[in-house]
C-alpha cells in the first residue's frame, strides 16, 4: 500500500511538474534561471526515487533488445541462403541420378555439386556463428530483465 501511494503521489507531482513547466516557460523568456532550478529540482526528485535508475535500466533493455533483433534478422537471412543452397544440390542429385557417367555433363554436375558442397560448409559455419551471437544477445536480455 505504500508503494503504491508513492508512485500515485509521484504521478500527480509529474503532472504538476509538467504544468509548472509550461507555466514558467510561458510566463517570459527571462525566467530560465527558474526553468534551470525546476529542472534540478526534478532531476533530484528522480535520482530520490530512483526514477533516473530505472529509466538507464530501461534503455539498456532497449539496447539489448534490438541487438537481438539484428541478430534474428541475421539468422533468418543465412538460414534463408542454406535451404537455397540445399534446394540447388537437390536439383544437382536429381540431374545426376538422370545423366549417365559417361556424358560430359556428369562431368559438369559433378564440379558444381563439390563447389556447392563447399559453399554449403562455408555457410553452415557462418550460420553457427550468427547463431551464438543471437543465443548470447538473447542471454544479455534476459540477465538485463533481471
């Protein structure tokens, strides 16, 4: 119950706070001396409550947030760019299963499959690295939560 009258009386001080403001703002453009003195004196009352400690918290939860976003877009981008990959070397199989080994094209199909193998390797290891950055964006989260 006291915290609760705490953060009400917190509420209408900012609501006041807020129309003494625009009050001093708009009484004349020689009151910035008073501006200055009402913004300390907020800015104080915010460090009390601890008001300025939670809005940092906030943004760092903010911060973490999006680099977990970016990770996930990144994620989903090569995990896009692997089953691309695997679609083509499906199609490579199933023209080498329908070519004989003695045309020049197996040749062919053969080299672009082992290109695409390698390709294949270079991405999954990219795609595991983006991954552990996305896991440990996703462990800051939770631990700025916290």
């Amino acid at each position: 119950m006291g915290s609760r009258w705490l953060t009400e009386a917190s509420r209408r001080l900012f609501s006041l706070s807020s129309v003494a403001r625009s009050n001093a703002v708009a009484a004349s453009s020689g009151t910035l001396a008073m501006q200055k003195r009402l913004d300390n004196a907020f800015s104080y009352y915010e460090d009390v409550i601890g008001l300025t400690t939670v809005k940092q918290a906030q943004n760092e939860v903010e911060l973490c947030e999006e680099k977990l976003n970016l990770a996930q877009v990144a994620r989903r981008d090569k995990q896009y760019e692997l089953k691309a990959l695997h679609s083509k070397l499906k199609e490579i199989h199933l023209e080498l299963d329908r070519t004989s080994r003695g045309e020049d094209k197996y040749l062919h199909l053969i080299t672009e499959e082992h290109a695409t193998l390698k390709k294949e390797r270079k991405l999954h290891e990219e795609f595991e690295m983006i991954e552990n950055k996305e896991r440990e964006a996703f462990h800051d989260l939770s631990n700025k939560i916290r």
